[in-house]
C-alpha cells in the first residue's frame, strides 16, 4: 500500500493555508512537513495533530492506495 496526501494539501487550499501555516498550527517539525510532501509515512503522533489542527478526520488528509505488489499478495 502507499499513503496518498492529495486530500490533506486540497484541504490546506480549501482553508487558504500554506504548509508553513499548517506546520505552526499543528506543532510539527519542518521535516514531517517533508515527509507528507514526499508521501512518505509519518507517525500516528504527527497525523493526529495534523488532524486537530485542520478539526478533521484521518480520513480527510490521507487515504491507501494498493500497489501491484498489493494485487499479488495471498489473503489468509
């Protein structure tokens, strides 16, 4: 599976924020900033805060995508 950001930075555009703004309103680090930029993963932590700071879901900032490799996998 790979993280998708694409709802978190339409979001910060619906609410006229920058990710700096989101990064001082949520109290994370520059680098997590970088990490959901990249669409990297990040903590549970840094997602919560993220979430408090917009007052949204988890689900309104990111969401799973299956991979080939998901496609392939043998359910148990």
């Amino acid at each position: 599976m790979e993280v998708s950001y694409k709802k978190l930075w339409k979001l910060l555009i619906d609410k006229d924020m920058k990710k700096k703004d989101l990064q001082a309103e949520a109290g994370i680090s520059w680098s997590s900033v970088t990490k959901l930029s990249k669409g990297e993963t990040v903590s549970m932590e840094v997602l919560i805060k993220v979430c408090k700071a917009l007052n949204c879901d988890i689900g309104d900032i990111m969401e799973l995508i299956p991979t080939a490799e998901d496609a392939g996998e043998v359910k148990e």
